[in-house]
C-alpha cells in the first residue's frame, strides 16, 4: 500500500526539449512496482512542450519545477537534491525507461545492504521506437567499479539510486560538465561504497554516436582524472588514464567520421541476448499501454510517425 506520508524515494528528472520522449519516461515511473516515490521533473528551459506534458499528467507524485533558465545537468540535480522529501534519491533522465522492478530492486538491496551508498544496475541500450541495440553490463563490486585507468568508475549515472543524505554530503560539481558523474565518484570513493546489481533495470536511449558529445566528455574525463591522480600522486595511473581516454577518443572520432558506428567500438554497445532483448520489448510494450493522457485529451507524447531522435 502506497505511504500517505512522505515519499520514501525522490527520482530526479532533469528535463531539456523532451517532449517526444517525456510522456514514456514518466510512464515508466508510473509503472514502478514499488509506489513510495515522488518525481522531481527539474526544467532546464525547454522551448517545447516538455513543460505542459508534465503538468498535466495530474499525478500528485509528479513535482515539475519551472524557472524558465537554463542551468545545466548538475546545477539542477542539486536543486533536486535540496528539494528531495525521500530519504533515498534516484535518477532518471527524460528520454530513458525504468523497468518496473527498479525501484523495488535497488531498495530491497539498499536495506539488506546498509554499508553501500550508492546502488546502479545494468542497461539495455535502445533508439527510436523501442529498437534495442546493445547491453551496458559494468561491474557489481565496489573494488571493480572503481578500479581500473582505462575503465575508470564504470556506474551507470541513470541508474544511480542511494541514500538522500549521502547525494547531500557530495553533492554535484557544476564546474564538471558532461562528466559530473564521475567527478562525483572520484571525490567521494575513498569514504564511500558504491555496488551495481547484475541485472538489467533501465532502458538507456541512444539515437546514435555524438562525436561533440564524446570528445567533451573525453576531455573533461582527462581533467577529472587527472586531478585525483595528482592528488594521490600516482603519476603511473595519470598517464593510463590519459592514453585510455585519448585512444578512446581517436576510436569514437574514427567510428563516427566513418560512419562505421558501434561496429567500430563494440564496447559502447555489446551484442544483446535473445532473453535481454525479449524483455525490454516487455517492458517497452507496457510502458507504451502506460503512457499518460494531456488533460486536453492527447497523448503524452507526438503520434509514430512524430517519434524520432530525441533532443535531450
């Protein structure tokens, strides 16, 4: 039975130019097994219908905060983080799909579990209209998620779920851009305990290789590494850490500027089971049944000839 008191969970959803994808999103929010949450959809200026799309879904678990600015990722998880009623914090983005077991997983193992803060899982990788395409399958252990130069801190950010109190202490780096995520596991790590299930969670959206996106995220990679390993004075591991990103990067401008895509760097996007690839096709088919109606009486989402690359 759903806690009239406050939500025990608090999902953030920073949200940007979501409207082809939103209505999906919260659709599988609405479809959580585990009913104890509050949604903070935190608008970084859209100039769409992303706005409208969630206030008149009309759930009263759906908070959407609009100040009309553009302020970045890691600026509005923090705002998330101070509005946070739930004494765990999920994220979530506004084009991805929770699988209805989220939620209760990750909580089920954070009470069994009270050692880790912060929880993630595995994803299935997905474009379009529910196209799967590959698997995300990083580590599940503390050690090996932030063990090695050239696979640094592998924790899906979309699938994080920890304690509130924790995302307090840290909190985001705002200066961190495109690499907030893992500037935030580097300064915490040392006092911290990070674990993944094995297990597939999340529904992860990627229309396609972004080389401007990868050549940022590869440079601030750098500089975030680079930092803590100074620090620490393991000078061995700056310099891995700087060939790995660099090959990296040469690999991704290669797949892209060759049009070779994943078939280049098959590690962004490993090949999907038959089970794997059967049960996002579930759980896309039940988000899709979900999805909720506009007060005006359409859909949450444009119709599927409308529904192509997301712009968030």
């Amino acid at each position: 039975m759903l806690n009239r008191g406050e939500p025990l969970i608090s999902i953030a959803m920073p949200v940007l130019n979501c409207e082809r994808t939103v209505g999906l999103a919260v659709a599988s929010v609405l479809n959580q097994h585990h009913e104890n949450w509050e949604l903070l959809a935190m608008d970084d200026g859209s100039s769409d219908r992303t706005v409208e799309i969630l206030q008149s879904i009309g759930d009263p678990r759906i908070r959407v905060i609009v100040d009309g600015q553009h302020r970045g990722l890691p600026a509005r998880l923090n705002h998330a983080i101070d509005l946070a009623r739930g004494a765990y914090f999920a994220r979530m983005d506004g084009d991805d799909i929770a699988y209805p077991e989220r939620l209760r997983r990750q909580l089920e193992y954070l009470l069994a579990h009270p050692e880790v803060d912060l929880l993630g899982a595995r994803m299935v990788m997905f474009r379009g209209q529910g196209e799967a395409f590959g698997f995300w399958r990083g580590p599940s252990r503390h050690e090996a998620i932030c063990g090695k130069a050239w696979a640094p801190m592998r924790l899906a950010h979309p699938t994080w779920l920890g304690r509130t109190s924790w995302f307090r202490q840290y909190r985001y780096c705002t200066r961190a851009a495109r690499m907030e995520d893992r500037e935030l596991l580097f300064r915490s790590a040392a006092r911290s305990r990070f674990a993944a299930l094995p297990e597939v969670l999340m529904g992860y959206r990627e229309e396609h290789l972004s080389l401007k996106k990868s050549l940022t995220g590869r440079r601030h990679g750098i500089k975030v590494q680079l930092r803590y390993a100074l620090q620490q004075r393991r000078y061995g591991y700056a310099a891995l850490t700087i060939g790995a990103e660099l090959g990296k990067a040469f690999l991704d401008t290669a797949a892209v500027t060759t049009h070779l895509g994943y078939a280049l760097v098959p590690y962004r996007a490993p090949a999907l089971t038959p089970a794997l690839a059967a049960r996002f096709a579930e759980v896309w088919s039940l988000t899709c049944l979900r999805v909720p109606r506009l007060q005006s009486g359409g859909t949450a989402f444009p119709p599927a000839q409308e529904y192509v690359e997301a712009p968030c």
